[in-house]
C-alpha cells in the first residue's frame, strides 16, 4: 500500500509501504481522509528512525478484527492513532481510540476531530466551570481555537479570541468570540488565559490574566521559546499561576471523548472549521500553507 514517510527535509513523499498483520484483535481501516495538526508538522523537522506520520485518520473498517470485537466490515469509523495515519489502510492498535460514526456526521469531516477535538474538550474540563468567566485565547484560528470558542461560548464563557486578521477571526466571530488581532490593545484582564503561541506573545498574554486568574499553556506554534522576567511580576499587577497543559488521556479516556466529540457534532452542537480539503497528493503544499498560516481550521487531505 501506499502510506507518506518523512523525507528528511520537514516535509513528506509517497512510498510504497509494507502493511502488517493485524493481530485477532485490531482493526484495519482503509482511510477516506486525514487531517494534518500543527504538532505533526513539528515531528516532521525532526523524525524518528521508521516512524510515519499521521494521527487522525477517518474511512470504513477494511477488515474487522477477527476476535468479534469492534465494528464489522464497511462501517465508518473515526480514528485517533499513535502515528502513521497519512496512508491507504491502517492497522488499528488496541491503545487507538476507534469511534463508529452514525449517519449524520460526514467521514470526510470526522477527520478533523481526534487531536484538536480532544485537546479543546480537555482544556476546557481543566478550565472548570465556563458561565460566566471570560477568557483570552492566543492561536485562536487553527482547528483548536475554532472547537474551543464554540464548546465555550456554548458553555456560558465570555471568550476573546487572537487571530492574526479580520478574515481569519471571521468565524470565530459568528461563533460568539470578541477577536482581536492584537493582544497588548486588548482592554481588560481575563480570568482564564489560553496560550498556544509561546514566544513574546506568552509573555504579551500572560500579563492579561488577572492576578487571580489562570494561565494555562498548551502551545508554541511560534517556535519561540518563552522568557520569563522576574521584574514582570514585581509591580503587584499579576500573580496568576503558569500550568502546562497537554492532551494526552488513557485509551479508555480517548475513546470516550472521541465519542463525546461525534455526539455533538451529530447534534449539531459542534461544527469542525474545515479550512481546506484536497487530495492526498497534495499533502506536501499543505503542510507548507499550514506552516505559512495560510489555513483557517483543520485541513484536511481525502485518499484517493
Ligand atoms: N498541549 C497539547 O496537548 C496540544 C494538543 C494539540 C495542539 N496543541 C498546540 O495548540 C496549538 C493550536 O493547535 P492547532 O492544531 O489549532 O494549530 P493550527 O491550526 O496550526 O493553529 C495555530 C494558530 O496559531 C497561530 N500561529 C501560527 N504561527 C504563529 C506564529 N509564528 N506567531 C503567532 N501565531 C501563530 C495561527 O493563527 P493566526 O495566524 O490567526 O495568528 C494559527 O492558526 C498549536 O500550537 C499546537 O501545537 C497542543
């Protein structure tokens, strides 16, 4: 079959691929799409020795596991993997969160829950209760910042999204966030402050916290390292503490909330921003436009 390998240079190329066996256990997805996170991108600069990459992947069950568990044959399934999901057909491994997808949610849309879905339930379960709190969020445009404005808002939070423009904030807009492309003319101090950027912005951001507040860390799609200055804090102005926050969950906890994430989207609760959709073929580009910010929400690549 045919799966994307790093090609040493950040980027990607198409190989033909050995596939293993499937334990009785695991499932085999034959992949409709995929979508690409900003962290994907990261490991590309720096890949390990036969890894590959892909971790959110959507399409039928090619083969069902041979112990009886799991969804049979042809049902449509979504999927969040360790890895090497940007291919024809992956073997599903029992620690993978695997969540059958009802009627009214598109497989093609579904790919763009796994990663950035769970990350912005997660952070807002950390967050604790939403009416009322008002919130700053840095990073605001990728498929993170679009699910947790709309899960927020939904929630009863006050939410003040960063975006770089007025077009790239259009949607966070009408789904009930302030956007503001500029975070040191913000007026106010938050309650809660989301930051995924890192670098200077951190700094910029954390000091919108209110000196009870909280400021929780989740990103650096900057690539910029954060300094911190002693003499920031000294004023008396803030004193909100710093946490770090990372996705990660148990495969029991994935599963669940990927399926927490199709419920809403089959509500009509949640509505994935799906900035760009377009052939496998031209996954390299992608990678390029996402690193350029040239996407707003998650992108997606069908398999042909
Ligand atoms: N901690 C975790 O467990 C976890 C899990 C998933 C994702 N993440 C992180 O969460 C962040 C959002 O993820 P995502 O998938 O939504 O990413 P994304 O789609 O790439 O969006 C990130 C946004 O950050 C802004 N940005 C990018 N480069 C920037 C730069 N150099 N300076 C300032 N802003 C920049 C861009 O918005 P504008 O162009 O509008 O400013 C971009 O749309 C990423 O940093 C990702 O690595 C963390």
């Amino acid at each position: 079959m045919r799966a994307f390998v790093a090609d040493g240079n950040g980027s990607v190329r198409l190989e033909e691929v050995d596939e293993r066996d499937p334990d009785p256990w695991e499932i085999v997805v034959a992949v409709a799409a995929f979508s690409i996170n900003r962290g994907e991108t990261f490991q590309l600069e720096d890949p390990r020795p036969e890894w590959r990459p892909g971790k959110d992947i959507a399409g039928y069950v090619a083969v069902a596991a041979t112990d009886g568990s799991g969804p049979s044959a042809g049902t449509p399934v979504v999927a969040h993997v360790p890895s090497s999901g940007w291919a024809q057909r992956v073997v599903v491994p029992r620690t993978a969160a695997i969540v059958e997808l009802p009627a009214r949610v598109d497989v093609t849309t579904s790919a763009a829950l796994p990663l950035a879905g769970l990350t912005a339930l997660r952070l807002l379960r950390s967050v604790g209760p939403l009416p009322g709190i008002s919130i700053l969020l840095t990073g605001a445009s990728g498929g993170v910042g679009h699910y947790l404005t709309e899960l927020a808002v939904a929630g009863g939070a006050e939410v003040t999204a960063v975006s770089a423009s007025h077009e790239r904030g259009r949607r966070l807009a009408g789904l009930g966030a302030d956007v503001v492309a500029d975070v040191e003319q913000t007026p106010g101090r938050f309650d809660v402050v989301l930051d995924s950027v890192g670098g200077p912005g951190f700094t910029a951001a954390r000091r919108k916290a209110r000196p009870a507040g909280r400021v929780i860390w989740f990103g650096q799609a900057s690539r910029q390292p954060v300094t911190l200055d002693f003499f920031d804090w000294v004023d008396g102005t803030t004193g909100a503490p710093i946490e770090q926050f990372h996705y990660a969950g148990t495969p029991d906890e994935d599963a669940a909330d990927l399926r927490t994430l199709v419920r809403l989207v089959q509500r009509g609760q949640l509505h994935p921003e799906i900035g760009l959709v377009e052939s496998w073929s031209r996954t390299a580009s992608v990678i390029e436009d996402l690193r350029a910010r040239r996407i707003r929400g998650n992108a997606i690549l069908t398999v042909t």
